[in-house]
C-alpha cells in the first residue's frame, strides 16, 4: 500500500474515532450506544453499504469481550471499507477513490501542513 492510501485510512479512522468518542463525552451515552450511533455512513454516498458492513462486522459485533481497543477496531473497519471502495470505484469510469473530495481534501491538507513545517525552504530549492 502506498503512503498516501496508508494516510487516507488512517485519516478516516480518526474522524470516526472523534465521532465516536464526541458522543460518548457529548452525548454522554456509554461506549457501546456511541458505537451503534456512529454507524451511518451518509457522507459516503453510494458506498455507504460497504462501509455500513465494515462497521457492524469489525467494531459493532466485535465489541463485546475483544482484547482489542477501539480504535484498533475502527481502524479494521475503515480498512476493509477503503479497500473494497477502491476496488468498487476501479469497475467504474472515472470513480477512483484518489479522485474522490475527501481523499484530494486529505493531500491537500498534509501538503500545505508539509510546506508551513518546511518554512519555505521547498520552495526556495526550487
């Protein structure tokens, strides 16, 4: 796996992991509820369904006596999910998964973050 797919799963982990742990303190309901309520997948369109699956199967049904920690499982999930979209969006012209808002809005974000840590110093190599 390359590293910006390695970055877009691990990404997409910890927005759902900030999803689910904002419910549990906000909302003020306990792990397993927050968990069930984080299993909409809306944003993610036609893909929803995959991701939907991913969830119940990896975080959902797992969570009841796992000797692993929830982000561990959060992290299965989305990468099954991300996986098999990618494999999805390939069987469909001009549907990649690199192509989509929220993986450009990842790049974007890590090469902007890339240049201020760099100060300017890329560009003046340049």
């Amino acid at each position: 796996m390359d590293a910006a797919l390695d970055a877009f799963i691990r990404d997409q982990s910890l927005q759902k992991w900030h999803e689910v742990d904002g419910l549990r303190t906000g909302a003020e309901i306990d792990a397993s509820q927050a968990v069930k309520s984080s299993s909409e997948f809306m944003v993610k369109g036609p893909y929803r369904e995959i991701w939907r699956r991913w969830w119940q199967q990896e975080v959902i049904d797992k969570e009841q006596g796992t000797k692993e920690t929830l982000f561990a499982q959060i992290e299965k999930s989305v990468t099954g999910a991300v996986l098999e979209e990618r494999e999805v969006r390939k069987q469909q012209p001009n549907e990649l998964l690199e192509d989509s808002f929220e993986y450009k809005e990842l790049i974007a974000r890590q090469m902007e973050h890339l240049l201020f840590e760099a100060g300017g110093e890329i560009e003046e190599d340049i």
